[in-house]
C-alpha cells in the first residue's frame, strides 16, 4: 500500500484563484503527511500540467479530467472565459465542472466525486448565482459555502476524509444541472448510456429508442452511439443519416474539425459504406479521417491507428 500510486484530484477554477490554489495544494499534502490510516494519498492536477498543443486547448485539459479520481472546483467573483467548446459551455471552468459530471455518470472512467466550493464575495457574476441556484433547487451534488480561507481549509479537509474510504470504489452516479447553454448534455449522455445497457441486456427496441431521443438532444457521441444500434438493426441508411449528423456537428456547427472526435464520425460513416457495398467511398472517407488527426498526442496517435486498420481492411 505504501507504494500506492495517489489518487487524482483535478482543482478547477477561473483566473484570480492563485492563492486558493495553493491552498488546496498545501492542504492535500499536509492530509497526505497526517491522516491516511490506511495510507492513501491524493495528487492535485489542474491546467497547469498540460503541454502545449496545436488542438483546442481545453480538450487536452479535459483529457487530464478524464484521467481524475475527483474534482474540486472554486468559484468567487469570475465565471471565467469562453472555451470555444462545441456544446456552448460559456467559461473552461464550466467545461470542465460538466465534463466531470459526465464522467462521474460512466462506470469505466475513474472520476467518483465533485466538489463545488464558492468563495464568499459580494458581486460575483451571474452564472455564478444561477449555478448556485440549481444546485441548491435540485440537490444535484454537494456544494460548499466558503468565508474565509480558514473556513476552506477547514472544509476541504473535512471533503478529504471522506473521500479517503471510499477511493477503492467507482459508483456511477448521474447528476440532474443544465449548462448555461441550455444544452442538457448530462441528460443526453444518462440516455446513451442507457440505451447501450439495454441493447445489451437484449432489449433491442427499448435501447434504439433510449439512443434515439439521446441523438435528438445530443451531440456526437449520442448521434455515433444512435447510428451504430440502427447499423446493428439492419437500417444502413438510418445508419448513414446517423454518421452524418455527428459529421455535421464539426463541419456546419460550432465543432472544431481538426480533432481526434471530428475523425472518428468520418471513419464511422466509411465503416457503414463498407457494409453497403461502398468501398472505395469508405476508402476515400478514412483517407480524409486520417487528414484531421496530424498530432502526437496519445488520443490522437491512438485514433489515427483504428483508422488505419480500417483503411486497410477496406483496401
């Protein structure tokens, strides 16, 4: 146990948060020297740690997120600026918060806890008060009121003990908040996630139906998820249809093209031309996949790969 790797927590926060942060990471070392009986140990991650990329700067974040244990996320006065994401999330920090409730609701990703604190102040923004506002009308997962740094020590301290019995154990747990866009991505993901249970539960219909109204209200993911059940069903042409509305969400959208995500849809719809006869136009669609993932990255290395064995089982 004492050469256990630690447990990932990512810290969230908009600018002007320099000192809070330092906070956290003091206290996250202080509880990893006195407290952990067994010994367990956590490890404070944030933007920080990401290299430069060519890609949308917080998709790599979000990668790191997808690698956490847990997240904790400081609000005061500032919401944040706008990320450029595809779903209209209006600051990274609130990319990051969904995210890790997406994550939180899978039961292969790692992430098992959120921990919302918001700093006493006398004008923060509005989203701020309007985040607040729901998680306090709808319960969705516990947050903290904070006023003063000794109050957020004291806090975060009493967060880490908790959270130190239950590190062993992933429950998935799906969390009812809307982002500032409106977008309800976590209900969207919760559908996905529920018509791919029981499509393998032999519940074919139910699960095409529950991915269906998943693809209406979602975005790639959901459409992809929605075109490989109706591929599975025999309807190639839904199939089709499916493929290209996730295509769409990076070529006529707010979607960025050139991402790892953006090629597979591409090399998806090549993989329904394959089974409809179509080969030289799936090889011509995975040849263009290959085209939008040119860096190293790991996410990208390992998609670039999939689609090249695609490209040649279909030559």
């Amino acid at each position: 146990m004492a050469d256990a790797l630690p447990f990932t927590i990512f810290l969230a926060s908009p600018s002007g948060l320099d000192a809070e942060r330092e906070l956290v990471r003091a206290c996250v070392m202080q509880f990893n020297a006195t407290e952990p009986k067994p010994p367990v140990s956590f490890a404070v991650v944030g933007w920080e740690q990401v290299r430069g990329t060519a890609r949308r700067p917080q998709e790599a974040i979000n990668e790191l997120i997808g690698e956490s244990h847990f997240l904790i996320v400081l609000f005061r006065d500032r919401w944040g600026s706008e990320p450029g994401s595809p779903w209209g999330y209006t600051s990274g920090t609130e990319e990051e918060l969904f995210t890790s409730l997406l994550h939180l609701g899978e039961s292969d990703r790692p992430m098992r806890d959120v921990w919302v604190a918001f700093l006493s102040h006398e004008a923060p923004a509005d989203e701020i008060h309007q985040l607040r506002d729901q998680l306090s009308k709808k319960n969705a997962l516990l947050y903290e009121s904070i006023v003063d740094v000794r109050d957020l020590k004291q806090k975060l301290g009493e967060r880490l003990r908790r959270w130190a019995p239950t590190v062993g154990v992933k429950v998935a747990n799906h969390v009812d908040l809307l982002p500032s866009s409106g977008q309800d991505v976590l209900r969207a993901a919760r559908l996905r996630l529920r018509g791919q249970k029981l499509v393998e539960l032999g519940e074919h219909q139910a699960g095409l139906t529950s991915l269906g109204e998943a693809a209406r209200i979602g975005g790639p993911s959901e459409h992809l998820a929605y075109a490989q059940q109706r591929a599975r069903s025999g309807d190639l042409e839904g199939a089709t249809a499916s493929t290209q509305d996730a295509i769409d969400c990076f070529t006529t959208g707010e979607g960025h093209l050139h991402t790892p995500q953006a090629a597979e849809a591409f090399a998806a719809q090549a993989g329904i031309y394959r089974r409809q006869g179509r080969d030289w136009e799936a090889v011509g669609r995975l040849e263009h996949a290959l085209t939008l993932v040119g860096s190293q990255d790991p996410t990208a290395l390992k998609v670039r790969c999939r689609i090249l064995d695609e490209l040649g089982l279909a030559y």
